[in-house]
C-alpha cells in the first residue's frame, strides 16, 4: 500500500496533543460543576476556565510571547493550579519553583530560567525578594497573587488584572505536540539545579494514562497535598481537568487537614510521601480516625516502610505505591495490585506493596541495566542495576544543558541515576541512589536497606549510611547517626544490633553520632558526610 | 527561549503512539491473567501475545510485508481478536470484512483493497468462496480459521501455522504513527463502499480516551456483542487490552447468550446497537431477569427508543448512549450523565439519554454547520444542521478515493453526512442522515421523527419516510409501510395519526403498503425509495 498525499494529516484529523483541550472540553460540558475549594473560595470549571483565560491575555498584555517564561512561587491555590492552564494559554513555558529552597539556589533558576514574568503568593514574598535582590539581569515582572502577608513593591495585582478585558485575546494552541509547556528544576543534594523540559504530548499522556493506570472513573475529589512545584504536582493538574474533577487545594499539609477534608468536601483521592501517610498513622494513634468511603492514595519520593503501609490500609486507605522523577513528569512506575494476592497475610502483602513496581500504561519500558556497561541485567531479584525508562512522559532534555542531556540519555533510554533489582514478575525494587551506593570488596551495598535496619532500633532518629574509602576493601559503609531527644547508645550496640540483622560485609564499621547536614527541602546532603567520612 | 538540536525527539523520550504497546505491556504484567473465553476455550495474555506474534511469523513467512493488506471474515473469535494485533506485528494493515455482506461486495472489497492474505472462518467459507470465484485479479492466500463447517480448498491451516517455530521473527513496531493500521470499509446504502483508513496514534488514543471517557477501571470482564467488521469493534480490541481485561467472545448475539455471559463469567460491560437492548427486554418480559450485579452498556448506530432504554434501564443495565461512524474509529461523542439529572422522573431521564451527546474525551470538537454554506449553526436545540467533527480519531481519509476524501475534509472538519441539533449544553441530538432530510417550503424535515412517530402506531411493524417531490412544496413526506401480521390499517386512518402527533408541514400526504427494500445487512435502501416516490 503506497501513501498518496492526500492522506498525510490535516486539522481536522491531526490535532497536537496538548492538556489545554482538556480544560476546553471540562469547561464546555461542565460548566457549573465545582472544580476547586481553596478555603473558603469555591470556583466552577466555567469561571476557572475565565480566569485562565483571563490570565493568558494579561500576560500578553504584559508582553510575553510564545516561549517565554513565566515563574511562579506558591503554594497550592487556586491561582497556582490555574497556571498550569493559564501560561500555555499565553504560549508560555511554566516554571513552578519550589518555595522552600533558598535564595541563592531561586536566584540561579530566575537567571537560568530567564524567567520574563514572576507570579508571587505572599507567603512567598520575602523569599523572592531576597532572590530577585541578587539577580545580575533584569528583574521579572512581578503578578501579587495575594495570600498572607505584604506584596512586594511594584508588583501587579492579579485581582486587578483579572478584571480587565480580555479584547480580542485568542489563547494559544500548540501546532507542535513537542513545543515545551513546563520547565521543572530537579532539587538535586548536589550542584546546581538542572531545567527539565516537558512538552505538552507529554503532559497529555501523562493525563491520560494515569487516569487508566490508576483507574480513575466518574468525577474524583481530589485533594492537592502534593507540591504543584513537584512535577507539576504528578501531572495531577492536568489529569484531574480531564476527569472533570473537584481540586481541593491545601496551603499546609497536616493530618487533620486531610482527615477534616474527607469529612467535609468528601475527598477520595489525594498523593503524598510517606511522611505524609506517616503523619496520619501518627494521628489515628492519638484521636482514632473512622473513614466514611475508602480514599485513595498515591504515594512516592522514597520507598515507604511496610509497616507504616500495613496500618494506614488498615485505617481504610488504599494505597498504591509509584516511582518516577522530575525528569518523567512524576509517576511512570506502579504497584499494581494482582488479585490473587488477597490471599496472602498483612506482612505479605505490604512487602509486595512496598516495591515501586512496573510501568504505568503510557510507559514503553522500564528495566535495570549494567550500572557501568549498561548491558541489561536480569530479572531475578538479587542483581543490583540502574533504572532505565523508555517512553513518551520522558522529558525533552535539560534545558541550556546539552551535555547532562546527552549524559542522560546514552544507549537510548532515560539514566534514571537509581539503583533497584528486578523481580521475574517485572516489578522494580529501589535499593539507592548511583553515587549512594557503597561498592566493597567487589559487593553492592544499598545504603538503603543498611539506613532501614538501623531505623529500627528504637534510639535512632535520623540515619545516613554513606561509603568511606578503605585500602583493603576499596570502601566501607560508615554511618551517621542522630539520637532521638533522651535516647542512648553506644557504636558497640549499634554493630551487634546490624550484626543481628545484616549480612556480615554490610555491617558498618563506623558510628558517628552527630547532625546531619540537610538542603532546605530537609533532604540529607549525603555528598558532605562522603568527605567527612574521608576524615574518619 | 529557543530550541535547540538536542531537544529534539529520541528513542527514549519519543515511541510512535501505538496500540501494540498494550499488549506488550498486558503480556508482562498479567501472564497468567484469562484474557479470552471463546466458547470452551480459555486464553491467558502470555497465551494471547505468544500466539499473536506466532501468526505474525507466519504471515512474514507468507511473504507478507510492511504496508500489505490482511483480510479477515470472521465472527467474533479468540482469532478475530488476535488479529487486531498479529496483522500490524506483521506490518500489515488489517481489514476486517462484514461477513454479512453480499458477495459481490465482497469482491469489490478484496480487489480494491489489494488484500494478500484472507483470514477465514469456516462459517464464512462460502461467502469468501463465492467472492473468489469473480476476483478478476490473484486470489489472496487463504488462512483457515476453523469453525463449523469445512476449510476451503487450498487453505493454510492456521493451527499447522501456529505450531510453527517463530525463529527470528522480530515484531514490526511502527517508526510513524501516522501509519496505516487498519482499512474498515464502509456499509453504505447506497453506492460502491469507500475503504477507510486508521493509524496507529488514532487507534491508541480511542483506547485512553475510551477508558477516560467511559470511566473504565480496573479489569473488565466484556462480552464481545459487537461485531469486530464494525470499527473493529468501536476498537474494544485495543481498549480492553489496554486494562487486562476479560474478554468473553460471543459467535451468535441473543438475550439468552448475553443473560448466560452475564451469569456465568461475571460480565460487567458490553455494547450493542439499540435491537440488542430490546432483545433484552422483550426477553425479560417472557422470563424475569435478576442481575447478579450492573451492568454497563454502550449502544450506538441508531438512536434507541426512549421506552427501550427506559425498561432496559429499570432491568439494571447502566446504558451510554453514544455516536459515531467508521469514519471515527467508532464511537466520538458520548451521552454523559449529570448527577443534577438524578431527581427528574424516567421519561424525562429517558429522554435525556436518547440524546446522543457530547465529545469524548479524545476529541476535539464536534458542532453542526449548515448544509449549504457550512457556517456554524447556534446551540439552540432547534437549528438543524450536519455534525462535523475535528480531532485525532478521524480517519486519515479514504483509501484510493482522494476526491471522496476532500469532500469529507471539507473546511477542515470533518463532514459526518448525518444532520443534528444541538442543544444549548452542547448535546447533539440526531435528526437524520443529511440525504434522507426532506425539504418541504423551506423547512427542514426530519424522516426519523416522523417515523418515529408513525412506529408508536400500533398497526406498523417498519416504516420508511422519504421525500417525493412536489411542484408546490418542492418535496412532502411519503410514508412507505409495513404492517404487522393480522393487523390493519389505512391511509386515512394513518394520516390521521400523524396529524395528530405532528406540525401539519410534516405529515405525509402519501401512504403506500407495501415491503421495504434492504440490504444484505437489514438496512432500509432508502434511494430505492425516493426512486419509486417519483413515480406515485
């Protein structure tokens, strides 16, 4: 069958894929349903889309253009959600900023980023105040969102924006499916950030293959836990629009936000770490929780221990554990959940939940290969590798970044950086991080699984296991270890304790009790303990 | 910001959207999951995907090519199914043929589309024997599928193919996903049937679409009423692949297959047009039906009585109404549900889901336009005009027909040939198909909705109403009717029926008794009609 030309595509066959139709066809069928509650605001998907569109032309109108970038610093609000939408409608790019960084590193990504536009939540202003005071370029554009507190000088009102007219303003749509739509910086622990690029395919998939990997049905209450300055808050912005859903947003996370807001708005799903699940174990303990329907929870950012998993399902959350990294758009691995396995007991069971698991439907592939040939490794269950990613929620590249890319995507895959064995069953198990893990004597030592038994004994607070070279071994595992407030214990009781519990070239051989050096996001900095484990 | 080389597609951030990704996925991740019940036949997705790929081997070594087309006469079996995907593992582009057809089309089929290999069940050997026998160009080879009856001569066992040994056999996976999937030819009623082409990317995106819009979670267990030679099934081949579903084949559709489906493998979802519903009904009436749980139901290609629905309703079916053509895959515009709707009383619900509705998900819009200017017409529920379509699960055009594709691409739409109003909540409602429309002084004249009128007579077992031409009116309504057995009635006592139901420009001047043409798929050949019209 040869092609003729007339059957190449045309607009009415071939439309780029872009997230912004979802909230066309929501806002068109569901005018009057509620899309969000932001305390005490409630907001329609008709008046969202406005407001979107609203912003867009107030954007134009403060002259950005097709592939500019506009920033935005804020918790998750209405207006923050809206950009998502609001900025691809102006033919911008989308820099969330997470607004618990430091100056420093929030100057560097309003510099790198060349960001044109800066949309400001007062809560946020004294950081971006210092930020923008060491810019060696010209400031954005600043758009006061409101929020608590003062807005910056010189800013513009984004109430008062929002009441002018929109004239003959037309919002953009992509007419290339791979024009960029996000720009992402990683919070790596160390160097500088690095710009992920999304594109607005990408963000579509991403729409639509969480809705069939997490089997999403009918209009979710979802409530918005998750930073929407991580990955665009897993894409949820997008998928959620798609579903017609109701957003309950959350400025601060805490346990009896989320529990008062399943009682109140009938929330029946929501995302967040494993701290956040932990937090509401914590307060089912003190004041027993009674749920009134089941509520799903998606959660990710580092492996959840099973026993936290085993007693928030038994509190009526039903969780499902996913991998994934700024770079993926969130989420492009999960634990899917076979029937057949109802049969097993708690500990069981919570054990298979605690794998990351296997690709999500929009996902190409996802295996574990060679961390220094890159020759694929197999599926058995013990063989340590690098995760490496195939398909279409892959980022374009890191922006201004041409090597790191490059590095990035060697062999034709996405470098994940983390290290997991994989089971036959194909579900993928996190043991570390690549620079985390701990080579000696020829063994791959996951700094993780050594950090999970040390969690266990019942002085520890904090712990970090890292590598320190030895001339017999090449390294050694050393750990760093903070006590929790009127707790004790010796290094001899923490050897015999591992020695219970650890093979025996597992075993750290060193114990320093002090405080660990953390980023502003509270992620332990494991590269200054590596040079102070030299020391040792 | 400006874009440069490195960001542009590559293999790890860019694969060809196609529907072969789901079985792969399927495959892996559900091995031993039952994906097929045909008759006493079970088949796991490992089964599934081996025995894909063995057939695709088989038709490589049969010489068949990327580009190539495979035909198939089947009903709906495990081998049917298979098709869907073993042809494009082959490279080929599959066309499944209505076996209902007459032979004579059949051959119009099969030399118009070039078709190297035929795929044949039994039950359909003597139709494809008859149609061989006038092909004035190479047959194709023939695969015997088995089924009752006997293989033609000179077939290949498709069993001794599938024992086979696969050797090196790599699967085609598409470099574009703008390449040919599948050649669907329609079944007009009147003319030479124009051979319509899918892609991969369309293919794909109805499966998420599908699930997003149908609310689809979970693992399915769907009963294939559907016959795949229509749309391939509304592409539920693709769709329940995509979830790991359960997918029960059915040869013959009754009520009685479909209650026992329902009982005997948990059926929760299956689709239909609007006589299955009412075998379902007329069925319970002799013998009282109790669902074991509810059951979803997608009903399109004619729009189903309000009654029907309203009683197949109250058996505990949940019943989606939808729209669409082979030109679209199959279903674009869906009857969604507003939970405000739950209050009002039956009929009114019934009426409500009689309207045909709204745009999936994957679709970007779909209006109605004036048959002569094309200009868009108001969402007022009165206006009448065609429905066009824009989106990506339009074909990419008609195969060899470029002066029919251009008409159909008028605009940049795409033209659906069937007439509508919408109403002010963007519910299209169909009148008719844009031919059968009766233009009397200047007002537009819907024939279904005198038909539909003249069918609540109780005297009418099938009525047809065309136009005829008038040299005062320019054309008046012309019922041509037949009764039921026993049954009398005259023109008289029909007219004034009508009178009474109808606007006086509606009702038909003229009733003739007599019995009404149809094709070799039951559909009424209107043209025939309109030709004796003439002459009355």
């Amino acid at each position: 069958m040869r092609e003729a030309s007339y059957l190449q595509p045309r607009p009415a066959n071939f439309v780029p894929l872009t997230p912004l139709s979802f909230l066309d066809r929501t806002a068109a069928l569901y005018p009057e349903r509620l899309a969000i509650i932001d305390a005490e605001r409630r907001l329609t998907w008709s008046e969202v889309r406005h407001r979107c569109l609203s912003l867009a032309a107030a954007l134009a109108r403060l002259g950005i253009k097709e592939g500019d970038v506009v920033s935005i610093l804020a918790p998750n609000t209405a207006e923050m959600f809206e950009a998502h939408f609001a900025v691809a409608m102006a033919g911008a790019v989308l820099n969330t900023i997470n607004y618990r960084l430091d100056a420093e590193t929030v100057t560097y990504i309003l510099e790198h980023a060349e960001t044109r536009v800066l949309l400001l939540d007062r809560q946020c202003a004294p950081l971006a105040q210092a930020a923008m005071a060491c810019l060696n370029e010209d400031r954005p554009v600043v758009i006061d969102l409101g929020g608590p507190g003062d807005a910056l000088a010189n800013s513009h009102s984004h109430a008062n924006l929002m009441r002018e007219n929109i004239g003959n303003f037309q919002p953009h749509t992509p007419t290339d499916e791979w024009q960029s739509l996000c720009l992402n910086y990683t919070s790596g622990t160390s160097g500088k950030p690095k710009g992920v690029l999304y594109h607005h395919r990408g963000a579509y998939l991403m729409a639509l293959g969480t809705i069939a990997g997490w089997g999403l049905a009918g209009h979710p209450v979802y409530l918005y836990t998750v930073p929407m300055f991580h990955c665009n808050g897993w894409g949820h912005a997008w998928t959620m629009t798609a579903l017609a859903a109701t957003i309950v947003c959350c400025r601060h996370v805490s346990a009896k936000a989320i529990n008062q807001a399943i009682l109140d708005h009938g929330v029946t799903h929501f995302g967040g770490a494993p701290i956040v699940l932990g937090m509401l174990v914590e307060a089912a303990t003190a004041e027993p929780l009674i749920l009134p329907h089941k509520v799903k929870v998606m959660t990710a950012g580092a492996p959840p221990p099973a026993a936290i998993l085993e007693k928030v399902e038994t509190l009526g959350f039903d969780v499902m554990q996913v991998y994934g990294l700024t770079e993926t758009y969130g989420h492009v691995v999960q634990s899917i959940w076979h029937e057949a396995w109802n049969g097993l007991d708690f500990a069981e069971r919570a054990n298979l939940k605690a794998r990351q698991g296997v690709p999500f439907p929009m996902m190409e592939n996802a295996a574990i290969c060679d961390t220094l040939t890159g020759e694929p490794l197999p599926k058995d269950g013990k063989s340590m590798g690098e995760i490496v990613l195939r398909g279409n929620t892959v980022m374009k590249g890191y922006h201004k970044d041409e090597a790191a890319t490059e590095a990035a995507f060697a062999d034709g895959v996405f470098h994940s950086g983390d290290v997991a064995v994989q089971y036959p069953d194909g579900f993928l198990e996190i043991r570390d991080r690549i620079k985390d893990i701990i080579i000696s004597g020829g063994e791959n030592i996951s700094s993780i699984e050594v950090e999970s038994v040390l969690y266990r004994h019942p002085a520890i607070s904090a712990v970090a296991v890292v590598a320190r070279p030895d001339s017999k071994w090449g390294e050694t595992p050393i750990a760093f270890v903070e006590l929790k407030l009127g707790e004790r214990a010796t290094a001899e009781e923490l050897l015999q304790f591992c020695r219970q519990h650890l093979a025996g070239f597992k075993v750290p051989k060193h114990y320093c009790f002090e405080s660990l050096p953390k980023t502003s996001t509270g992620k332990i900095e494991k590269y200054k303990l590596r040079e102070r484990a030299k020391a040792i």
